[in-house]
C-alpha cells in the first residue's frame, strides 16, 4: 500500500503507453508545452467536468468526481461517473425520478455533488448502483491502448473507493461525438497494474528514455522539447547546456556536446 505522498498521476499511465520519453519529460523532467491539440483536449475535459451532476431515469451522474487508488499509489480524477443499476434491475422510485437537468455529453455547468462531502453521497449510493466511468478524449478511437488503460485505472480506483465491482466504462471521442464501450476484463487490468509498476520505476530511477523519431512526434506538443531527430539525452540537460553557452560557462570540451 502507498501513502498519500506516495500517489502519481493516473494520467501518466497514457502518457508512459503512448511514448515513454514522453511521459519522463512530463513527470520526470517537469517540462510542459501546448499546441492546438492540448489546449483542445483540456478544453473538452474541462466542459466535461463542469457540467451539472445530474439525474435522469435509471441513472445518476457525477462530474469532475475525485479519485485515489493507494494499492496502485495513483490519483486522479474521473471526467463523468455515470452510476447505473445492476444488469437486470428494475430502478427506483428515487432513482428513476425526473431529470433535474438537461443537456448533452460535455453540457452545462455548475458544480458537482462529487466536491466537498460528496464521498459520502457517493459511498450510499454505490449500495445499489454500479459506477460507470466514461473519459471525454479529444480525438477519435487510437490502435493502442493508452485510452483504455486510463480509463481502466479510473475503475480500479473507483473499486477500492466504493468497494463495489466496475465492469465497464466508456470512452467519449471529440472528432466522433460517439462512446466507445470498453470492457475491464482480466487482460485490460493486468495490463494497466504492468503499467503502473513500470512508472513507479521510471519516476523512482528518474530516468528519461532515449529520443525514437516516430510519425507520431508530428503532433506532440514536447516536440521542440523533446527534438527526436537530433538530441540523444534528456531534454532539461539540453536546456542546461543551452544556458550555459549564452552565459560563457560551459565546461572546456563541451563546446559540440549535443
């Protein structure tokens, strides 16, 4: 078990699937950059978790709901917590009531139930209803498994919180406006907890892979941090050097250093 200081982003886990030295620059090396794509995902997440928590027939809505799994040592949070009854259950009468707001994915705003005292009105309700969690992405569906991973770790932690099975999630696609199902089964888990152990010893060995020139460097926005095309160490001893040379205190022989 990992304390609370102990926690790493649960989002580091797409970050670590998606490029390792991607996911060092961020966690490791501190370093952040924007382009058009960022600054339209966190927009999405941000409408996403603004929007009111929400009750419609069979089905309760939280957003913007905390998150923490300390046998896995993340933290997080989840977009949209959809909780639904069990396969086969009739709602209600409470839980099928009216719907106390209207809207679409990513609609509306105000503030969730899910912020100050909210554990207590979620850990009540997990009595009886399953949580569902659903991550708005900006893009569409990808051939890897990063989204999925992520979503998964939102489950698990969901699990230890309310200490109810999550079965199932969803993920919300910017450029498709569809959800893509996505199922938590034993090869999805077991592939997310690998991940998790291998980005405690990334973060722990604050090691930062080597750069690999790939299509995909074409729309990270740490490319011009990262430069896979010429620079074969870290990106901050990069910037190190590059100081040092404007500043006449770089070392004797380090002069054509990369």
């Amino acid at each position: 078990m990992f304390t609370d200081d102990d926690l790493l982003p649960l989002s580091a886990l797409q970050h670590l699937l998606f490029c390792p030295r991607q996911c060092a620059l961020i966690h490791v090396e501190q370093l952040w950059e924007e382009n058009r794509l960022t600054v339209e995902g966190r927009h999405l997440h941000e409408k996403a978790d603004r929007g009111r928590s929400e009750s419609r027939p069979g089905v309760r809505i939280a957003r913007g709901l905390p998150l923490r799994c300390f046998r896995l040592g993340l933290i997080g949070k989840a977009d949209v917590v959809e909780f639904r009854p069990p396969a086969g259950a009739v709602p209600s009468a409470e839980e099928g009531g009216q719907r106390e707001s209207q809207g679409r994915e990513g609609a509306g705003d105000g503030r969730t139930e899910a912020g100050d005292g909210g554990g207590e009105v979620l850990r009540k309700r997990s009595n009886t209803l399953i949580p569902f969690p659903v991550e708005y992405k900006r893009g569409k569906p990808k051939p890897h498994d990063a989204d999925r991973v992520q979503l998964c770790a939102q489950a698990i932690c969901l699990e230890e919180m309310l200490a109810v099975p999550v079965p199932a999630g969803a993920l919300f696609y910017g450029v498709t406006r569809r959800r893509l199902d996505v199922t938590f089964d034993s090869t999805l888990r077991s592939t997310t907890e690998d991940l998790c152990r291998q980005l405690r010893t990334m973060i722990d060995s604050r090691t930062t892979p080597p750069a690999v020139r790939e299509a995909k460097c074409d729309n990270c926005s740490l490319l011009n941090l990262c430069m896979p095309s010429s620079l074969r160490t870290s990106a901050s001893a990069y910037l190190t050097r590059s100081l040092a040379r404007t500043t006449n205190t770089l070392p004797p022989g380090k002069e054509d250093s990369p």
